[in-house]
C-alpha cells in the first residue's frame, strides 16, 4: 500500500510541474486531492511498519524520535523549496525585486505579463519536490509488509465456567 501511495503522491505532484498561467483550479484542487490520497495511504501504513518493530517498551521513545525527523524534515524540504522558488523567480523575472512583494506592487498590466514566467516558476520547483517526492519510493519499496494484525496485549486467562473459578474456595 505505501508504494501505491507514493505513486498517487507522484501523479498529483506531476500536475503542478505542468502549471501555466491559466491553469483552472479545478485541476490543481483536484491534483491536491490526489496528492493528499497518496499521502494518507502512505503516512500511516509506514507509522505502522515503523512500530511493529520496535518493543513495547520504546514505543514513547520512538514516537518522540519520528516526530523531530518529521518536523526537521518538513522544514528542510519547505526551505529548499522556498530558495528554489525564490532563484527560479529571479531568473524567470529578473527586473523584479522583492520577490512576491515586488510582484504585488506591479500595476495590473504588468502581473498579467509576468504570469507566464511566474507559473515556470512554480512548475520547476515542483519538478524538485517530484524528483524529492521519486526518491522516498526506493525506501517505501524497501519496506516489509505489514503484519495483517496489529500489536496488542496478550489476553488474560479466563476461566472457562464458574465451577471453575470457584474451586479450591471454601465456604463457611
């Protein structure tokens, strides 16, 4: 399952590479949907796999460690993101200063002609986030499956009647 998710991450994240300056979005919502689908199919698949290895008793000690990787890394690729965004917007419009501010103070005439360079833009840093989103498909394909059942306590004996659980009681 974490192998398909990935792929419909990557089907969606291709539709914003293809960006232009009259993309309806009615695509790119529907890109987002795609794209959050592949997501929710890998997000907890892989919490799962990552869990059923570790023992009991490091479950809080393992949450904790996977939530500062995933925030660490959410901000990393957010940052690398924004400086490819920010260098792609400064080669596609390179008499434009102060990056999306600059942008927002042209006159209306001016934004409808930098529209088209500003969609390159945004399509060639989604390139990157394909190509970053391409490489987790190596290790989601590396994963072992899931096991069918999910960890629980082992049950505590029962006793099988009430004649049972009152042998050896003596009454008064």
């Amino acid at each position: 399952m974490i192998p398909a998710g990935v792929a419909l991450a990557l089907a969606g994240t291709a539709a914003y590479t293809q960006v232009g300056a009259h993309t309806s979005y009615a695509l790119l919502g529907g890109a987002l949907f795609v794209i959050g689908l592949g997501l929710g199919a890998t997000i907890v698949p892989s919490m799962a796999v990552a869990y059923q290895s570790v023992p009991r008793e490091a479950v809080g000690q393992a949450t904790t460690t996977i939530n500062v990787i995933q925030r660490i890394a959410g901000s990393v690729g957010t940052a690398l993101l924004a400086i490819v965004l920010q260098r792609r917007i400064a080669a596609e419009l390179p008499g434009l200063h102060d990056g999306l501010v600059g942008l927002a103070r042209l006159p209306e005439h001016a934004r409808s002609q930098a529209a088209p360079a500003l969609a390159a833009a945004f399509g060639t840093t989604f390139w990157v986030a394909l190509a970053l989103l391409a490489a987790a498909l190596v290790p989601a394909l590396l994963l072992p499956a899931a096991r069918r059942s999910p960890m629980s306590p082992p049950e505590p004996s029962r006793p099988t009647s009430g004649a049972q659980s009152q042998e050896g009681e003596h009454h008064g």
